[in-house]
C-alpha cells in the first residue's frame, strides 16, 4: 500500500482511463469493442512538503518505495479515501432456504 505521509494533501485528481478500439468501414460503419470490462483509475497526489531530516526521512520512504516495485513495472494498492465504502450493494439471490452467500 502506498504510505501516508503527513504532507500528502486530500486526493487532487481521480479518472477514469478505458481502452475501446474503433473500425471504420468503408462505407463509413463504425463497430466499437471495450476492451477492459472495468475502467483503469489513474490517480494524482500532491504533496505539500517531504521532509528528510534525521529521524524524519519521509523523503527516502518514498523513494524505496517506487524502488522496490521498480517504477511502474510493480504494482501497488492505493487507498482511496474517496471510494472505500459500499452500502446496500446485492451479493447474493436469495431463494427461501439459503441463508449464506459468499461475498
């Protein structure tokens, strides 16, 4: 999970990236395919300061941080403040005798 820093500001941009492919025909006929199921969320955070002073060193936290997954070759889970909650979503049909559902 990416750390929390002190000096990491509420999120500054969150949205939403799809991949569709598009052919067009001759006879000017577009057919669209969505080739992700879901979309991709792309995240902006900001940070107002990073210290690194001794004891403190968000800085190298940081960094070691992006090293260890090697850039954006590793992956990661972001937190997101904004969207961690689900209320009254369905998981599960029930039929009169089921009581259990796997969620």
């Amino acid at each position: 999970v990416l750390p929390y820093m002190p000096g990491q500001t509420f999120l500054a941009k969150k949205s939403p990236a799809w991949s569709t492919g598009v052919q067009k025909s001759a006879s000017g006929r577009r057919r669209t395919t969505a080739y992700y199921p879901a979309p991709f969320w792309t995240f902006q955070i900001n940070y107002n300061a990073v210290r690194k002073r001794p004891g403190l060193d968000e800085w190298s936290r940081l960094v070691a941080f992006f090293n260890r997954r090697k850039g954006q070759f590793g992956d990661f889970l972001y937190f997101d403040r904004t969207d961690h909650q689900v209320t009254k979503h369905r998981f599960g049909f029930g039929d009169g005798v089921t009581r259990t559902f796997q969620l």
